[in-house]
C-alpha cells in the first residue's frame, strides 16, 4: 500500500479532510481553517468515543458469553435443547 492510502486510513485525516468539504460547502468558498480546526476536532472526538463505545460493548458481551454457565458437555444452557 502506498503512503498516500496510508493517509486515508489514519481516522484524524479523514475527519479532518470530511471537515474541510462539509465546511467548504457551508461558507460556499474555501474554508476558514479556524472553523475547519474546530470541527475536524468536533469530528474526531465523536468517532473516538463512538470507537471507544464499540469496543467496550464488544468487551462486555464477550464477558458475557464467558460468564454462562455450562453443562458438563460444555455447550452454554442458553443453547441446549429441552429433551
């Protein structure tokens, strides 16, 4: 992969590049980089704690699925079938 497409996978240079269009299209001219800081952070900040957020809620339902008590062929209770 070239370090141009390296570029695009970074999550801050791709919050930062949607900021710039989103705040180009708003002022209808080029950017003022002070309100395309701004909301570039803005952006980052949300995928952060949306990455965070998933991240988490994938932790806690592997706990979960750990934490289920089994019988002594080893298959989770929530999967047996009544015999």
């Amino acid at each position: 992969m070239t370090a141009a497409h390296d570029i695009w996978d970074d999550l801050f240079h791709g919050v930062a590049f949607a900021a710039f269009i989103e705040q180009a299209i708003i002022e209808q001219a080029p950017p003022n980089p002070e309100a395309t800081r701004q909301r570039a952070f803005r952006y980052y900040e949300q995928a952060l704690a949306e990455k965070h957020r998933r991240a988490a809620d994938a932790t806690t339902a592997s706990d979960a699925s750990l934490s289920q008590p089994t019988p002594d062929n080893g298959t989770p209770t929530s999967h047996r079938v009544a015999g």
